[in-house]
C-alpha cells in the first residue's frame, strides 16, 4: 500500500547560490559531479572533461546541465536500492580513500570533495591494476580532477599502516576486509576488495608514503 502513496518529488536548486562560494567548494562540488560520469556514463564524463574550465569557472548554462545531470543519475541509482542493498554503494566512487585523508589530516584540513577528488585518481589507479582499466583513462581521471582544481596527490599521513586502519573504518567493509569503488571502464563501477600491496603500491606512486610494511 505504501507504494500507492508515492509522489515523484520535485528538487529546486537555486544556481545563482553558487556565485557566493569559494572557488575552492565550486572545485569541491565539482569532484562529485565528475564522479556520476566516472560510475555510470562515459559520454557525461566526457562532457566534464570538455567543460571542466566553464564548470570550474562557474558558466551558468554548464552548471545547470552539471547539476540536472547529477540529480538525475543519483534518483536512478537511490531508486534501484532505496534500502542501500547494494548498488547505492557506486555511489561512493574515491570515498574510501577520501574519508581516510579527511580523518588523518583533521576534518576541515581538506574540503570532502577535495579528498573524493584525489580519492578517484587513486582508486581509477587502484582499478588499472586490479580491474584492467587502461592507463590512458587513468591518466584521464587525474587530468580532469586537475582540471576542476582539487587535489591529485594525496597526503602521506603517517605511513601504509595508517592509510589502511582508516580505510578499514569505511562503512563499506566487511568482515575486516576493504570494499572500493572502482572501475573496469569509465562509465561502470564495481564494488570489490584489492589485494593489500596493490593499495600499497597505489599509494606509494600518489603519496610520499615510505612506510612499507604491508596490513
């Protein structure tokens, strides 16, 4: 009966909102905007790709296509897993690794969408070495991440060890062991643990880790 009562809801966003921020939380909004690409559509990454100086810049027209977009890939996701069984976890594409890097620098060190940003440069790096995405789309994962002005190298923290005990508290693990997002192809996302000395590795080539101890 429940579903007989269900009303679409209507989302009203006011752009102009965005003119008053920072260039740093448009960077960091905009991390997140480049992940639905990332997770669901090749063609929109693109998009982002061509227009990440005018959504960096703040175009009007490309904000609200930015933000349409956006809105409707996550009602496509929630509506498919409106108890968060499963799917809804895409959604958190560079999280993991971006939810370390905000808790081991002091929340507030970095904006959320800037360790998300970074977060996706290292987990595309993650997925070429566990899942075969191509080295061209990595490098393209960073190029935009660049382009949009967050981050692409992470922190160092205090060592390997560090990075992987705040890792362990993301709410995607299981039983102890690390679930990332990552990537067979640009445009589709997985859910999967990685084997510790690929992380290592990852984090090594993107941080000034020199801890080399592995979990």
């Amino acid at each position: 009966m429940i579903g007989a009562f269900y009303q679409p809801i209507a989302v009203e966003i006011d752009t102009d909102v965005l003119t008053s921020l920072p260039d740093r939380e448009i960077s960091a909004g905009l991390a997140e905007v480049v992940k639905y690409g990332l997770i669901m559509d090749d063609d929109f990454f693109k998009w982002c790709e061509d227009n990440a100086h005018g959504l960096r810049t703040r175009d009007p027209a490309l904000l609200t296509q930015a933000i349409r977009r956006s809105c409707e890939f996550k009602a496509e996701v929630v509506s498919q897993d409106e108890r968060e069984g499963g799917l809804r976890a895409i959604l958190n594409l560079g999280h993991t690794f971006g939810h370390a890097i905000e808790a081991g620098m002091g929340y507030g060190q970095w904006l959320h969408g800037e360790a998300v940003g970074c977060g996706m440069v290292l987990a595309a790096a993650l997925s070429e070495k566990v899942c075969d995405l191509p080295s061209a789309s990595v490098t393209r994962v960073k190029n935009v991440v660049q382009a949009i002005g967050c981050p692409t190298t992470a922190p160092a923290l205090d060592g390997f060890e560090q990075w992987m005990t705040l890792m362990r508290g993301d709410k995607k693990t299981q039983a102890g062991e690390i679930k990332f997002v990552l990537m067979p192809k640009i445009g589709q996302a997985i859910v999967r643990s990685a084997p510790a000395d690929a992380v290592q590795a990852v984090l090594k080539a993107h941080c000034d880790i020199t801890d080399t101890k592995a979990a």
